[in-house]
C-alpha cells in the first residue's frame, strides 16, 4: 500500500485506443435518432479484477500478516516469560531453593490453555488491528483481567486444586509488564523501519477552500508513524486550498486513474450524500479507502442504537456512560493515584518549591481561576511559574496571543521565570493539580478546564464539554496539544465524553507522560 507507484492500468483494465471521431460522430445526436457509440472493448465492471487482488492491496496484506506474526510471537513471549516468573517466585517464597525445572513443569500444565484465551481475548479487543486502531496499554491491561478472570472460572469449574491464589495477580502484573514493554519497543522499531524505508500514505484531500487547509494542518506530517505524501486536493478552486488542486468531483474518476493514491480523505461538511456516494464509489473501484473527517454533531452516533421498525432508519442516541459503578470506579481510581503521586513525589514537590521561593518573589503555588464541572470557578493549583505581576501585564500582551480561538498563549512570555520555563517543559507546574483531584474538583483524565478569561469568549456548542470534571490531561495533552485549532481541541473533548472507559483513562495517562518528554506544544 506504501511502496513504489504502480504505473501500469488499474485492475489490468484494457487500454482501449479510442479513434478519433467524424464529422458525424462530433455532431450531437438529435431527438428521435440514436446516437453513435465509438467503436470499443465494452466490459461489465464485474468483470474487472477486485480491488481486493490489486498489487497495493495483496502487499498490504503481506505487511498485515507479518505485522500480526511479530505481535503474536511477542505477546506469547511475554506471556510464557511472566508465567514462568510467578511461578519461579511462587517456588522460592515456599520453597526456599531454586530449582528451576520444577516451575516449568507447573507452566506447561497452563500454557496451552492460556495461549488460546489470551489469543482469542486480544483479537477480539482489537490487539492485532491496524496500527491506528490497535488499542494501548489500557486495552492490554482489560484484555489480562479478562484472561485471568476466564482462566480461574475453568479451573474452579473443572475441580483444579489451586494451592494459592496468589499466583494470579503477581503473574497478571509480570504479563502486562513484559507485554506492554515488547509491544512499546516492537512500536518504536517498526515506526523507524517505515521511515528508513521510505513507506508513505498517499492521500488526496478532498474539499473547499478552507475547509481543506484546515484539514491539511490538523492532519499534520502523519498518522501512527507512517508520513503523508499529500498529492493534493479535489477542490473547486485553488482559493485558500494550499495544495495543488488537482481537479474537481467530475474528474475524480480521472484523477484516481492517473495519480498513485492510499486515502481520499474528504470534509464531510462540504458534500451531499450523492456526492459521498459517488466519491466513496469511485475510490473503491481503485482500491482507495476512504476517510471522512465529521462534523462534531456526527460524533454523537458513536453511541448511536439503530431503532427498528420505523419508514426511515432511526437511531437513538444513548446517554453517556457516566454514571453509577462506571464513576465510581473512576473516583476510586483517581484517588489511588492522586494519593500515591502526592506520597512518592514528595522530595520532588520540596526541591521545586524552595527553587519557585526563591526565584518568582511571590508564593509558591499559584491559584488559577478556572471553570469547572457544571460551569462553577475553582480554584486551579499550580507551582508558580511567573513572576508576582503576571496578571496585570496581561493585557498588555493580548496582541502577542499565538494561539487559536480564546485560548491565551505566548511561546516567549516574558513574565515567565527561569525556574517557570523549566517547569512549564516538562509540565511539572501542574503537578499539584492532583490536590484538586483529591478534593473532587478535577479528575486525573478530563477536559482541561479552561481560565475564566477564555472561557467566556466560547461559543454555546462548546459547553457540553463542562458536562464532567476537568482533568489533569486529556486527549488534548496526547493529540498534538497546542498545534490544534480550539474547535478541533472540542472535538477531542466531545469523543472522549461520548467514548469514555476506565481503559481509555489508563490510556491516556500512560501516552501523557511520552507526550510531555517529547514537549510537544507545551509552553
């Protein structure tokens, strides 16, 4: 799908030397005659070789199959590895000596029946998909409960004489250590070997105007470690488009036919249902996917529930899952990690406080008003990372603001200190957000709550987003961050309200810290 352009006929479609036409053949036909075809090979598209058998897509199926071969030897590898290690441990905690023989005999009466649940658990959550589909740490970690859960329930049900039961924890937690550990580096290697070797997504946008620019921008160079080579756009015009405009929805089928193309990725805003239809049709007769970037209210059918038994298709949007055990859950979780963050880093808050006393002349933390659950001001805690006066300089600066919509950024701002720009990097200042966490303002994964200043310049769709605690990090902190548009930033927030799970939370936080190293916008 990523390898060299093929220049040949697609699908081995005949080339067919159209002759030029007479004089009575350039002529329109007129009513009540009937016109003259070109002489010609007709051919039924049925005919034609599927799009399934075209050379970009038996590679890709290549690259697929060598893909799920490295995950599945690695997850067994870490699978083998952790049970062996728990019961190694198991032995020398009753035992007192090693002999390592005697655990292995313990493993192989398991590990058959292991390898077939745990295979069988992660292709069905989605494990072994597509690089940008495939789930993270949060997935793996439900994925082993599952397996452990189903490997207790068959072995109580069939009588097994379990000595302890606490083998089970202490290799479900070596497991999803060694797992997560091979499939983290088996993502770092693979990303670099489709760099080295050249391997791009040839996408053509497809669009209006802006609307194209726009899309061009939050795409960004790439999606899951594999680079865009944008061929340019299907646009109406070449106004405010960005890229070379390469026709518009009638020469799409042309376009496709003479341009090397892996994604049509299109501005759902921009088209008709006839025109989707048709572009969606067009593509895949060429064996190009089709991406459709919605409109925020389109996010809403992730939840969808088709209603039968009506004229026209209906579906009910169901309510989010925020509620009862689910939030509970979620409290709990919060607090587990909020408590123990303030507990081990406590050395760390003592050396950033004396160094913030010492350099920003005012207090240690700082109170941000910001707006929170059901639209009510907090108060936000930071270290302080600017100077006493930051707050009456501001307006001074409103000219200088880089970022989009109401949000208020400068990536220089001189009432910043020293000790501020460091901790601002690596985002330590909001650190002692988790007090507001412990207190039940905030949560470790939410929206993030915005100043009052921004916050009353948002338009009346953006709100939905105070519908549930702000958080310390969110899909906003792992998603490009600043680079984003506010709106785009909104989106995010909305597919995270609509598609919200304890797994998802442990997701993000564990794609957080990554994304705070790396600095990606952070200033």
């Amino acid at each position: 799908m990523y390898g060299p352009a093929w220049t040949g006929p697609p699908y081995n479609l005949p080339v067919v030397a159209k002759p030029a036409l007479t004089a009575d053949e350039a002529t329109p036909a007129v009513s009540g005659t009937t016109p003259r075809v070109a002489p010609g090979v007709a051919e039924d598209i049925r005919s034609t070789r599927p799009a399934v058998l075209s050379r970009s897509a038996l590679r890709l199926s290549l690259r697929r199959a060598a893909s799920i071969g490295s995950l599945v030897f690695l997850d067994l590898s870490g699978l083998a590895l952790g049970l062996y290690v728990a019961l190694v441990l198991r032995w020398l905690y009753y035992q007192h000596t090693a002999l390592w023989g005697v655990p292995w005999k313990a493993e192989t009466k398991w590990l058959p029946f292991l390898i077939l649940i745990t295979l069988l658990v992660f292709w069905r959550n989605g494990l072994y998909a597509e690089r940008e589909f495939r789930g993270g740490l949060g997935r793996i970690v439900s994925s082993l409960v599952l397996v452990t859960v189903l490997t207790l329930a068959f072995g109580l049900g069939t009588g097994y004489p379990f000595h302890t039961f606490g083998l089970a924890p202490t290799a479900l937690v070596i497991i999803t250590a060694l797992i997560g550990l091979f499939r983290a580096s088996y993502d770092v290697v693979t990303k670099d070997v489709l760099r080295l070797t050249g391997a791009r997504r040839r996408a053509v946008l497809v669009g209006k105007g802006e609307h194209v620019a726009q899309l061009h921008r939050v795409l960004g160079v790439g999606r899951s470690g594999i680079d865009y080579a944008f061929a340019g756009a299907i646009a109406p015009d070449s106004d405010g488009v960005g890229l070379p405009v390469l026709g518009w929805l009638d020469e799409l089928p042309a376009v496709l036919a003479r341009t090397p193309v892996d994604e049509l990725i299109v501005t759902d805003s921009d088209f008709e249902e006839r025109d989707l239809l048709e572009i969606v049709e067009h593509a895949h007769r060429r064996g190009v996917k089709v991406r459709v970037a919605p409109k925020t209210t389109e996010l809403l059918t992730q939840r969808a529930e088709y209603v039968p038994g009506q004229g026209v298709p209906l579906f009910e949007l169901r309510p989010p899952a925020f509620a009862a055990a689910q939030w509970a859950a979620k409290r709990a979780f919060d607090i587990l990690i909020g408590a123990t963050i303030v507990v081990v880093g406590l050395p760390v808050w003592v050396a950033i406080a004396a160094a913030v006393k010492l350099t920003s002349g005012g207090s240690i933390f700082y109170r941000d008003r910001r707006v929170g659950l059901g639209e009510r001001e907090f108060g936000m805690l930071k270290f302080r990372t600017m100077y006493a006066d930051a707050a009456e300089r501001q307006a001074a600066l409103e000219a200088a603001n880089e970022a989009h919509g109401p949000l208020f950024k400068i990536k220089n701002d001189p009432r910043v200190t020293p000790v501020g720009r460091v901790l601002r990097k690596y985002s330590l200042d909001e650190v002692p957000q988790v007090l507001n966490v412990l207190r039940g303002e905030m949560s470790l994964v939410g929206p993030r709550p915005l100043p009052v200043r921004d916050y009353v310049q948002l338009e009346p769709w953006h709100r939905k987003r105070y519908l549930v605690l702000p958080g310390m990090t969110g899909l906003w902190q792992v998603s490009g961050r600043i680079e984003l548009s506010f709106d785009d930033l909104v989106r995010l927030d909305f597919y995270y309200l609509e598609n919200w799970s304890i797994w998802l939370d442990i997701t993000i936080l564990a794609k957080t810290l990554p994304a705070v190293l790396a600095r990606r916008g952070a200033y």
